[in-house]
C-alpha cells in the first residue's frame, strides 16, 4: 500500500546505512514524530551504486549490485506509514562506481584510457548506454514493490566537475547532451506510467536561470514533462560570487 502526498513535502533524509541501523533511525523518527516533518527520503541507491536491499530482480542481481543495508525495508516502511510518514526513494542515476567496475564499457571514459573519475575519484555511466536505463528502471519498479510513496531520480546528468576535458562518452558521442537525456526522460516516463506512485528528478538549482544545458544536458524546459515533480537544488556552492 502506498499513502498519498502531502500538500507540502517536509522530509528528513536518512542514509540507507541510517535507514537500516534501527538505532539511528529511532531517533531520527521521534525526532520527526515531534516536529513539522511529514515525509523521509531513503536512499536506494547511492553515490557507490549500491541497492540497499534484496530485490530479488534478475537484472539487479545480475550487475551484482544488491548489499543488504537495509534487511526488513518493508517492515519499515509499513511502520512509517502507520505513522503518517510519506516515503520517497532516491536513486542515484548515473554517478555509479560500481556499475562502472562490472560495466566499464558503458562507463563515461577517459581519453588517456580506462574510467574517468571526477574530483572526488568517482565515475559516471554514459547517460548515452540505453541498456543501462533498463537497469534503473527495475530499480525503480523493485522499489515501488516494498512500498515506497515516490522515486526521486538524482544525479540525472554529466559529470560538472573534475578534468572534464579528458571525459569521453561511447555512447552519447558527439549527440548533444540535452538530447540524449531528454530521450532518458521519455523512456523512464513511458516504462514507469504504470506506477500507482509519482517520480521525480532533482536537478541543478541553475536551471531555473540558465539558458543553456550548463555543460551538462540538464534543461528545465526539456526535463518536467516528464515527471510529477521536478527540484531545483539550490546550493550555494552552485552561485559564483557576485550572482545575480
């Protein structure tokens, strides 16, 4: 069973490592209980690309990605819907190490050869490689199962940061970025519709006054069609000083 969205999301975000500790999140929940917090984000995927629990998916087993951090996922979910609490999963799209370890032929490469890595020393998959797609959209339907309220897409883009003039993509190629994540959209919006839950994608805070993809491909325009909701993140590292 699902609960519906409230007039106003107010969540607290938990780690799935938090997520499947039950003494970290029993306080991080009293806490919520006690104030104006109606919904908690868990992780689902992260930035090391693992799934936090068992899907017993075939295509999710087969990339070897599962790692048990959160055994009885359901159970918890059931008990945050007893207590009011809508549950919103995020997945880390396309910022993916360990997919890029099992896969690296769809992994965002390096012109001196191998995976290229970004400041923090982690790898992207090519938002080009559709065979990837399918990967996340089981994710996404594995996640709807053990009874999460929404899917929220994040790292839905290219890499921003690091040497990024030594990144090549084998699959998007010379295709202009925008394009090719606009195409990811549709396919996520088509494969998913049959949900009973609303998705949504996080994105640049920049997009709401960028012109252009911001290097990229993320376009606000060419994004919300797509999902149910759309959230701008707005960082202030993201705005250079003297923004306007």
């Amino acid at each position: 069973t699902h609960i519906p969205i409230p007039p106003e999301v107010r969540a607290l975000y938990m780690t799935s490592w938090v997520a499947g500790t039950p003494t970290l999140r029993s306080s991080l929940i009293n806490f919520a209980v006690d104030s104006e917090i109606n919904s908690i984000v868990i992780d689902i995927k992260d930035y090391t690309g693992k799934v936090a629990f068992e899907t017993k998916d075939e295509l999710i087993h087969e990339m070897g990605s599962e790692e048990k951090r959160i055994p009885d996922i359901a159970v918890f979910i059931r008990s945050l819907h007893r207590q009011g609490f809508y549950v919103i999963g995020r997945i880390s799209v396309f910022q993916d190490p360990h997919a890029t370890r099992r896969k690296p032929e769809l992994a965002v490469a390096s012109s001196g050869g191998g995976v290229w890595k970004d400041r923090k020393g982690l790898s992207f998959i090519d938002p080009g490689a559709r065979e990837y797609w399918d990967y996340i959209v089981q994710i996404a339907r594995a996640s709807e199962e053990v009874g999460f309220d929404e899917i929220n897409f994040d790292y839905i883009r290219y890499p921003s940061d690091g040497a990024l003039s030594l990144a090549r993509y084998p699959y998007t190629k010379e295709r202009e970025k925008a394009a090719v994540l606009e195409e990811f959209f549709k396919y996520i919006d088509s494969a998913l519709s049959d949900l009973p839950i609303p998705i949504s994608a996080d994105v640049f805070g920049l997009t709401t006054w960028a012109e252009d993809d911001l290097g990229i491909g993320q376009v606000l325009e060419r994004t919300a069609p797509y999902f149910d909701y759309v959230a701008p993140m707005v960082y202030p590292s993201h705005y250079d000083s003297g923004f306007q």
